[in-house]
C-alpha cells in the first residue's frame, strides 16, 4: 500500500464504541455449532493476517462489510480496526447515514473518505466491467490518501462466496490487484451464512435487504451521470417512507421501472398506496413509472452481457 496524507478523508470520531470484543454472541435461533465455528475461523484468519499494525475495512454499511468489520473488531479489538466509506453520488443518503449507525454498533471508528470514480470515463460510460473502476478508485485512494496516516498494515472488503463465484463481480479484480484481503470469500462463507453470522452479531442491518449502489439501476452503456444518480437516489428514498423497503428504481430516461419483491407486487398498485408511490417517483423527476412483474433482479443489466443465462 502506498503513503499518502489525509486529503479528502473524513474521521467521525463519535461512530466509535468500546465494546468488549468478546462479547456473547446472540444465540436466540442460531448460531449453530457450525456457524460458531466459523466465526472462530474467521477471528482467527483476521489475526493471523494481521499480526501488526491496523487493518481497514472497505465499509459499505451492507451486511457483508458489516460482518467483516465485526469480526475484525472481535480479533484486534477496536483500536485496531477503522472502517473507510467511499462517498460519491452512487452512494444513497440513506445508506450513508446507516453505515455510521452500523460502525458504531461494531465498535469500530469510521473514515469517510471522497471517491471520483464519477470523473473516469470508463466509468460513466457504464461498461459491464464499471464496478472494476468504481472499486479501483476506493482502493486506490484509501492507498494514497489513509493508509499511511492511518497506519494501516492491511485493508479487506467484503466479498463472500458466492460473490467469488459469480461472473458479473468485476470489483474483485481490482481488490486482486490492490493486494486486498477478503477473509469470507477465503473461508467460503456464503450470503446465507452472513446473514446468520449478523444476527449472532447483533448486527442491524442482519435482515436489511441488499442495496447496491445507485449506478447499478443506470442500463449499462447509457451514461452514469451525478443527476441521473440523485433523482434514484430520490425515488427510492421517497418508496422507503411509504414503507418499501426492498425496492429497486431502474432508470430508463423518463420512465422509471420500479423492481419490489413479487410479495409486494399487488400492495404497489393497489388503491391505498398507488397514488403515493406515482406521486414519490414522478416528484424525483421521472415522468412515467412502470411497474416490472418479474420483481427484484439481481444483476438483471449485466449477468446477459456476460454471457450467463437463468440468473
């Protein structure tokens, strides 16, 4: 990792929480023996990983990261581990907000750092492979501008395993190329088994639903642009009030294609909440909003452009 200063850094000094970082674990339905054990696994990975120094977490506020961070917390305490939040337009207000909240229950401090992905071309020209520049923007600057002035001997993110076997994650190559460790990944621990191993943490966001950043809703080679990011942004924000919590705002220009669990299809269009949901996405500047019958889709712009089919 290359020195660097503090520019464009931010520290929220009140996000940290002494905690007892062998603190019980919530064993109310889980986890079982297995996921204990795995979790011990896990503890003892980070350490032996880490034997000086401090390690850095790529913090989204997801659950993945969320669960990296905790462990790291539990193998070298809170001193040692700092959490680093990439900020630019593709992060959603809400999810930024969450992320200091879920730090502070993790008993790690939290960086904010200023990611310019947004002034790559490659990136705004929203490739299959934009993540790559997204990702390679993070870990180059969390290189350049923390790692020295934090004295950080590592830095891990949070890829698990399916993620590690899944064809449309370019991000992993710049976190191969960046020397960034990912201990779920490593231990094979798949989404399922985060989500256990969050609620045996105490984790809040154990059952939030994914949310990934706003530039996945853009179709890929229709440009990433900060207003098409704030009005997603928006529309969703707006959704989440009138109590959709897993919803998806794909920009199609001036249509809007809303994606909610198909549970929730029926709810969206019915009379109590229809003109409210019209009403929250056309006030985000969209001015028509369809409704997607196949619900959420889960790299539904880039698995076809990969080659995969039936995911």
């Amino acid at each position: 990792m290359a020195p660097g200063d503090t520019t464009g850094t931010t520290e929220a000094p009140d996000t940290a929480r002494h905690v007892d970082t062998a603190q019980p674990l919530d064993t109310a339905g889980g986890p079982d023996a297995t996921d204990r054990a795995v979790l011990d696994d896990l503890v003892g990975a980070v350490r032996a990983a880490v034997p000086s120094g401090r390690l850095g977490v790529a913090f989204s506020g997801g659950v993945d990261s969320s669960v990296l961070l905790a462990v790291a917390v539990r193998a070298l305490g809170p001193a040692r581990v700092v959490a680093l939040l990439g900020v630019s337009p593709s992060l959603a207000v809400d999810e930024r907000a969450a992320a200091h909240d879920v730090a502070r229950v993790a008993g790690a401090s939290l960086v904010e750092l200023e990611t310019r992905e947004g002034e790559n071309p490659e990136y705004r020209r929203n490739g299959p492979d934009r993540c790559f520049f997204c990702k390679d923007e993070l870990f180059a600057t969390i290189d350049r501008d923390v790692v020295a002035a934090h004295g950080l001997s590592a830095v891990a993110y949070g890829e698990n395993g399916d993620d590690a076997r899944r064809p449309d994650r370019p991000g992993s190559r710049a976190a191969t190329e960046h020397a960034v460790l990912r201990p779920l990944a490593d231990a094979g621990v798949d989404k399922a088994q985060v989500r256990r191993l969050a609620t045996a943490l105490r984790l809040p966001n154990a059952h939030k639903p994914a949310a990934p950043c706003l530039a996945s809703r853009i179709p890929h080679f229709s440009e990433v642009t900060p207003e098409k990011l704030a009005q997603v942004d928006a529309a969703e924000s707006g959704l989440r009030r009138l109590g959709l919590d897993d919803v998806r705002v794909r920009h199609h220009g001036d249509i809007a294609r809303l994606e909610v669990p198909v549970a929730d299809i029926a709810r969206v269009v019915g009379e109590a909440l229809r003109e409210d949901v019209l009403r929250a996405v056309r006030s985000a500047g969209f001015r028509f909003v369809a409704l997607d019958l196949a619900g959420i889709q889960s790299g539904a712009f880039t698995l076809p452009l990969v080659g995969v089919r039936g995911a």
